[in-house]
C-alpha cells in the first residue's frame, strides 16, 4: 500500500480510539487529545504526500 494511504488510515485509526476511549471515560484527558491531534496531522501528512 502506498505511503500516503498508510498515514491517512493510520490518521483515522487514532482519531476513532481517541473517540472510543473518551466516551468509555467520559471525559477527556491531555493524553487523549493528544492521540485525536496526532491523528489530524497524519490524515494532514497523508493528503500532502499524495497531492505532492
């Protein structure tokens, strides 16, 4: 699979765990919205890979 593509599912993957565990906690931690802004810039990586 192309790298792009791998950073863009890798991207989506952490943002739904992030999703996942803060509604399992019900609140959200530093560390949680860490996971969820870390998943942002790899979908933002991803995009810019295959648009280069």
């Amino acid at each position: 699979m192309e790298q792009w593509k791998m950073s863009i599912l890798t991207g989506i993957a952490l943002i739904i765990l992030g999703i996942i565990f803060i509604i399992l906690r019900g609140h959200v931690s530093i560390w949680l919205a860490i996971v969820i802004i870390l998943g942002i810039i790899d979908i933002a990586l991803g995009l810019f890979r295959k648009n280069r």
